[in-house]
C-alpha cells in the first residue's frame, strides 16, 4: 500500500511539472479549460506570431522581429525559414552570436542553401566575427561531409508521367470555345496550392491548368523548382528549359484535343514567370499573351529576332512594390526591355505588398479577353 501512495504522489507531482511547463509555454493546461468557451482555434500557436515577425522585419525593427520569431519557434522548432530570419534579425542587430546560433539551428533544421547564406547582406555587420566565422566553416564542414556520403546528384532525360490540376468553368459546355490558362507556380511550391488561384475567375469561361514543376526538393520541405539544380552555364540547364517546354506546349496539345480551346495565355508567378516570360517569348504562335507575377525577365537568353516576332502578344506584369525576394526593379525593367522593342500591349499592375499573387492582376486580363 504504501509502494502504491508512493508511485500515485510521483505521479501526481510529475503532472503538475508537466503542467507548469505546458503554462511556462503560454498554452492552456487542461484543468484551466472552459469547455463551453474554449476554442482551440483562437489559442496562439505561433502562426500569429510568424506574421508579426515579418512585419517587424520590414520596418527595420529587428529586435521585435527577433522576439516574435522566437514566440513563433516555440511551437514550430521545425521552421528552418524562422530559424533562418531569426539568424537574420541578430545579423542587422550586430549580435555575431545570437546570428551564429540561430544559423546554425536553421541549418539542423533543414535550411542549407549555402550559397544564399554566405551573400546575404543581412549578415554583413557580423561575418568578420570569430564567433560568425567558426559558424560559417561548421555549416561548410556539415554540408562537405552531407555531398561527401550521398554522391553527386546528375539528371538523365526520361519520360514520364507528370500530373497536373484541372479547372472547367461552371456549367462547362462542350460545345462551347473557352480560353485556357496554364498556371506555372513558383520556386518550392505545388501545383495543388497554385491552382486554388481558380477562386478569382471560376466564374469565367476559362479552364484553368495548372501543371507540376519537375525537379523535386531534396533538402527540407517537399516543394518543385522549374529548373534543375544546376548552374545556369550548366548545359544541363538548357535542356532542362527546353524539356519544360515540351512539357508545357504537350499539356497544350493535350488540352486542345479534349476541349474546344481557343486562346491560350500563360500565368507564371516568381521562378514560373520567369520561364513564362522566356516561354511565351519563343513561342507567341502558341500563346495570346502572359500574367507574369513577381518576376523577371532574363533578356539575354532571347533574340532580337524572337523579340519582333512576339510583338503583338499581351503582357500583364504585376509585381508588389515591397517584394523582398524579387525586387520591384525587375519589374520596370521588364517594362523598360519591352518599351525599347516596341511591344504595344503590355500592362504594369502593380501593388502595395510583397512576394504574391494580386488578386488585381486577373482584372486586366479579364478585360483584354472580354474585348
């Protein structure tokens, strides 16, 4: 009996530890609970908190951001991006060893794009830093050892079955003609979250496409990427373009022979609107015009001569002018290029925001395919 009294007072002094951690923590207990109040939904668990964070960022208060990213973290220890932009936030700070903690914990955490790090300016005021450096040659030493054990990663051309989403309009008829939309995500998404754009024009005659970037993360999260990762002197590279290609003009071809299509645009958003440009570009037979959305058009990969023949397609470029991961300027440079080849219809959106599909984006093309 006493073995027994001894094992529950164990017991029950472990679950008030327990519970005064869970409250440490700032999450409700359940002896604290009000059944028929309580709703789970509106209990902070951090996603607030993240938001918060990068607001604070882009005022250029550090400390805060910092502050709200570690509430954040505190429920989401996997967030290698958090970790990172904490990392990031005690760089601008001048804190070298906070920076080369948090860079670190990203790192553990699965954000290991090495190349990124070593020229991100936020951490200019702390890279010369013992403390920063030691960090600095630990992740390089981690990411050597990591190259070392799983081989070098090449890519062999092969077919395959790619899928894709598919939208038809309300009350879709067959008989009927409609424009097709092919919708190319960004770097690191799906094509499952890309296709819920549908909501801003399901109303419309308009099937909307939305096929699955290729190349596959190895690294953190599951999320696709357009081109391979290689560099772009690679040769590899190109024909990793010109395969997207045929992909994309293939889902077109597939498309037309089983519904009546009649024009069909290109919507590419960030790493999407930068092949969509270069798409659209070399093949304005094929296309009647582009949304590209926070993006950039690489002009040197394209010829004066496929410039004049691309002249009379319709171009809507959208891009938010607080964009921290493409920059605004790619924007008016894209607008300045096709000013000085002469391009007559082409259409700058932009807005107060960042890295992100506007909404406003699909009023102007509304308009161009109702006229």
């Amino acid at each position: 009996m006493k073995r027994r009294l001894s094992i529950l007072l164990f017991l029950g002094a472990l679950l008030l530890v327990l519970a005064a951690c869970a409250a440490q923590k700032g999450l409700q207990t359940p002896e604290s609970i009000d059944p028929y109040t309580f709703d789970p939904s509106q209990n902070k668990s951090g996603e607030a908190y993240s938001a918060q964070a990068y607001t604070a960022y882009q005022k250029d208060d550090y400390e805060k951001a910092a502050k709200y990213y570690l509430a954040h973290l505190q429920t989401h220890a996997d967030d290698n991006v958090s970790w990172y932009n904490l990392a990031c936030s005690f760089g601008l700070l001048g804190k070298p060893e906070q920076a080369a903690k948090y860079l670190m914990q990203s790192y553990k955490a699965g954000y290991r794009d090495l190349d990124h790090i070593k020229a991100d300016t936020d951490f200019t005021k702390v890279k010369s830093e013992p403390v920063f450096v030691a960090a600095m040659d630990s992740l390089q030493t981690w990411s050597d050892r990591r190259a070392f054990y799983q081989g070098e990663q090449k890519y062999l051309s092969t077919g395959v079955l790619m899928p894709y989403r598919l939208h038809l309009p309300n009350n879709y008829d067959p008989k009927k003609s409609y424009t097709l939309l092919i919708g190319l995500h960004g770097f690191g998404d799906k094509a499952q979250n890309f296709s819920q754009l549908w909501r801003y024009f399901e109303k419309e005659q308009v099937i909307f496409a939305v096929p699955e970037a290729p190349y596959p993360f190895t690294e953190g999260e599951i999320g696709f990427s357009w081109n391979p990762f290689v560099e772009e002197t690679d040769p590899q590279y190109m024909q990793g373009f010109s395969l997207l290609q045929g992909y994309v003009l293939g889902l077109q071809k597939e498309l037309s022979g089983s519904y009546n299509i009649g024009q069909t645009w290109l919507l590419g958003f960030s790493q999407g609107a930068f092949n969509g440009y270069i798409l659209a570009l070399k093949n304005p037979a094929k296309f009647a015009g582009l949304l590209a959305c926070g993006g950039g058009l690489m002009e040197q990969v394209l010829t004066d001569q496929e410039f004049e023949a691309a002249r009379n397609l319709k171009i809507v470029i959208s891009h938010g002018k607080q964009d921290p991961i493409v920059p605004f300027e790619n924007a008016e440079k894209a607008m300045m290029t096709l000013g000085d080849k002469e391009f007559p219809n082409v259409w700058l959106d932009e807005f107060e925001g960042g890295h992100v599909v506007s909404p406003s984006v699909f009023k102007q093309w509304l308009q161009w395919l109702q006229e």
